[in-house]
C-alpha cells in the first residue's frame, strides 16, 4: 500500500485515541460536560482521514466484499487480514476489560464500546494496509 494510507490510518487510529482521552479525562476530572465538545476535532480529522485510509483506497469494499466475488488471491489476503486483526482485536479487548477491572472497577463504557465496534471494523484494513498487500 502507499505511504499516504499508513499516514491515513495512523492518524485516524490517533484521533480515535483522543476521543477517549477526551472523554475519559473529562469524566474522571469531573469537568463540566461542555468540555466533551472538543470531541469533534478528533471527530472531524477522524472522518477525514477515514475517508483517504478506507474508502479512497477502496479498501473498506474489499473487507466487506462477499467471499464468492473474490479470487483464490484475494481471498488469502482477506483470510490473512481478518486472522490477524482477530487476534489483535482480542488481545485489545482482553486488555481493556483487565484495566477496567483493575483500575475502574466499574463496567466499560458505551464510548469504549463504540470505540471497540469501530476498531473490529477497520482493523483487517488496517492490516493489509500495514502488511503491504497490494488489492
């Protein structure tokens, strides 16, 4: 893949990591809910680098194409990506859940949640874009 879409999913994966900043330093500075208005800047350069890593790219088609429109190719590079953000994304998971049991002792929140949905959506575009795979 180019160089401009490591840049792109880069900074996207940075902007959603600021929104949970954001959004985490606010709830335990206990600071006025005005604040998680600056949860759109990240918002913003997050679609925007959305746009250039996943759908220029044409790689979000291509993870959520039907396996029977694929060839032999295609499909090793798919089952490859998936594999591995599979793994990535549990290990994340399994990861978060500890921290929250540990250090919150309360249960995830929906942000963290939605944080995770997006994350397991991306992530095998992630990986091919990382791998170098050529779709």
């Amino acid at each position: 893949m180019k160089k401009k879409n490591i840049t792109a999913v880069v900074i996207n994966y940075i902007s959603l990591i600021f929104v949970l900043i954001i959004f985490y330093v606010v709830k335990l500075l206990d600071c006025s809910k005005f604040y998680l208005f600056l949860e759109i800047i990240p918002l913003v350069v997050m679609r925007i680098s959305f746009n250039f890593a996943y759908h220029k790219s044409g790689l979000w088609k291509f993870i959520h194409k039907s396996q029977k429109t694929l060839d032999e190719r295609e499909s090793q590079i798919l089952y490859r990506s998936i594999r591995m953000s599979y793994n990535i994304f549990v290990s994340l998971c399994l990861m978060l859940i500890l921290i929250f049991a540990v250090i919150e002792k309360s249960p995830i929140d929906v942000v963290t949640v939605i944080w995770l949905g997006y994350i397991s959506h991306t992530l095998p575009a992630a990986v091919i874009v990382f791998g170098g795979e050529e779709i």
